[in-house]
C-alpha cells in the first residue's frame, strides 16, 4: 500500500488482490498529472458538478480522488473494479460513491467531464470513445492522460476522429495529458468491435470455427501464436469431466476441449469483460448441441468449488498493463490448484524463458513437460 497525495486529498491505495510484496503502486505520474490538471490555477480549476466519467481507471486511484464528485468508472477489468472498491473502503469514502460500471454496461446518457487513462489496447480505447461519443456535448470537458510511451500518433489520431479536434500537453515526470474539444458535427458511428475471424485449418477440433473478440482483449484480430501451439496439444478426456479455461480470452482453448468431449462442462473464467463475453459468443456459435458451460469474470479460478474440476487449461498473461510480471501467473496456478480434485491436472502453456516449470514444481510438487518449439513449452502440473 502506498499514499498517494494531491490537491483532491490524500490516499491510500493498493492494486487488487493486495500483496505485501508487491513492487508496483496503484498510480503513476499520468494519475498524478491529470488529478493537478483539474485543479490547475492557471488554466482555471474543471468544472467537475455534472456527470464525470472516468475510462481506463486502472487501479481506481482517479475514481477514489474524486470521490467526492460521484464520478462512473467504466473499466474492462474485475480487478480494477476490485481495487477501486478497496480503495475506497480503506479510505473510509462512501462504497456508493463511485458509479462502476463494466466495459459492457451501457454508458450515461450525457457525459460533462471524460477522464480517459489511455489503456495499453488501441482497439479498447477506440471501443469506448466509440461508445462514449453520444453522451459528450459541445461543452465536455475530454482529457486523457498516460506515460510518454504509451501515447502515441495513433492514439491522438483515434480521439481527433472520433471526438474531436485534440492536442497533447508537455511532458511532465514522463507523464503527458491529452485535450480533445468535442466536435458534434462529426459523423457518428457505431463501434467496429467485436471482431470476428475464421480459426486456420490445423488447430485440431476448432479448426474453421468463427473466434469472436470484443475490444482490448489480446491479440483481438487473429490467433496468437501461444495458443495455436497449445491447441495442437490439448490433452483429450471423455466422460462428464468439468474443464475450466482459465484467462479465457475468446475461449478458443475451452470449445476446443467441448468439440472434443461434448459431454464436458466447460467453466471460462477471466477478469476481462470482453473476454467473457468473447468466450460466450465464441462459444455459442461454435460449441456442439447440448454442450454445457458457464462464464465467468473474476480473480482466477475464486468461483469454482474446491476439489470440483478435472483440468484446466490455462494461457496465463506475462504483463500487468505495461509491467512485465509472473505475478498474474503465480496466482493462476495457486488457484487452478486449490479448484483441482486430487488427481486432476494443469497444463499450461507459455514462453520458455518465463521459466514456469519452476513454478508448477513449487506449487504442485511436480512438473512435466508435454510438447515444445524454440519458443513455447507446453507444460502439466497433478494435484496429488
């Protein structure tokens, strides 16, 4: 946990699920930079009485600084909504006073202040303006922020299309501000996402299945190569086993395994909106007649009964927004082992160098490696 000082107040805040150990905050200088723009003496403090609302808020810092204005969060991320809901509890502000809403939900009607953290995904952010546009006014108030590096020509390109003519600020701390004057004379139109694309020919069961991906979730127009090989390694099972794809992204991993076994129960859990929903669209129009699955958003595999499944089969993601971290993965594996009956398995597939074999041997005693290329391993971990 860390204290995070502005002119709005000063916080404690923690990422979500909190660790003592962990070496990253729950803000940065981009935070920082667009909380001072607000109350910006020269530029003349926003005006923040009408309907705020705050896209991309990665850890809830924005939201819990401004509190006090009942500002809507939209996110994309359970644990971001997690966070922010922690946020604010350990800093005794009212639960009800930060709208949340998913990435899914429908936005306000009429949006005074748009805050946008400018996320690591062009698509998400292209999404929401897109979903966001109707609501803004003449008179909105439209500032994004972000690292230097992660603001790009693209970026500014997306707002100045889709809202309006835009301008960034000078660089402070790395850190850098968007302004977009909302033009209503543009042409609105409706989001491009989701994307569909038709799966290759040689990735087993799923081969020439549609994949269905909503925006910001990774490797949006086309199959990642991690989970093209791990497709043509799926371990096979028969019979009423329960199989939960665990980061399922567009569920591609878990309809395979329902292809293959349609008497399975397929659990797709990820803490993404749009990938939950992927994996439901994804699934529905690929899954054989009567197969059985359920969706779920949520910190790993937290939803499942212990001891109720047989497999998983997990993806795990090796960047928490831009960090490079095992973290994520760390706590994938913890979990798929406390959901696994005894006797059930983990196979997991990921980039030799993130070395997650040393992992699976601490966690679960035991690590076998089922298939590699020069780049990825395909890796199978038993509970006993």
């Amino acid at each position: 946990m860390n204290r995070l000082t502005t002119s709005q107040g000063t916080f404690e805040l923690a990422r979500f699920p909190e660790h003592p150990r962990d070496p990253f905050r729950a803000w940065d200088a981009a935070d920082e930079y667009l909380l001072r723009q607000l109350t910006d003496a020269e530029t003349g403090p926003v005006d923040l009485s009408g309907t705020v609302a705050v896209v991309g808020d990665r850890w809830g810092a924005l939201a819990t600084a401004l509190a006090a204005h009942r500002p809507v969060q939209i996110s994309d991320s359970y644990l971001a909504r997690r966070a922010t809901e922690a946020n604010l509890g350990r800093n005794g502000l009212d639960p009800d006073s930060v709208t949340l809403l998913s990435s899914r939900d429908t936005p306000p009607g009429r949006v005074d202040v748009l805050l946008v953290r400018v996320p690591k995904s062009l698509a998400f952010l292209e999404d929401q303006l897109h979903r966001l546009a109707p609501a803004l006014h003449a008179g909105t108030v439209v500032i994004g922020t972000g690292m230097v590096k992660e603001i790009h020509t693209s970026t500014l390109k997306l707002f100045e299309r889709i809202v309006g003519p835009t301008r960034t600020s000078l660089a402070v701390r790395k850190a850098r501000l968007i302004f977009c004057t909302p033009d209503p004379g543009l042409p609105r139109t409706p989001s491009p996402w989701p994307y569909r694309y038709e799966l290759p020919g040689d990735v087993g069961p799923v081969s020439g299945r549609t994949a269905v991906n909503h925006a910001g979730i990774f490797c949006a127009e086309r199959l990642d190569i991690g989970t093209r090989f791990f497709l043509k390694h799926l371990p096979r099972r028969s019979g009423p086993v329960r199989i939960a794809d665990l980061g399922c992204g567009n569920g591609v991993l878990g309809l395979s395994a329902a292809l293959a076994n349609p008497d399975a129960h397929i659990t797709f859990v990820d803490e993404s909106y749009g990938a939950v929903a992927s994996a439901e669209e994804t699934f529905r129009l690929g899954a054989p007649e009567g197969a059985k699955a359920d969706f779920l958003v949520g910190d790993g595999l937290t939803g499942p009964a212990p001891g109720s499944l047989d497999l998983v089969l997990n993806n795990p993601p090796f960047h928490s927004h831009t960090a490079t971290t095992d973290a994520t993965a760390r706590t994938m594996f913890t979990g798929a082992r406390t959901a696994l009956r005894q006797g059930g398995e983990l196979w997991v597939v990921g980039n030799r160098h993130l070395s997650y074999h040393t992992h699976l041997r601490r966690i679960f005693g035991n690590c076998t490696t089922v298939a590699g290329d020069p780049k990825f391993v395909v890796l199978r971990a038993v509970k006993r």
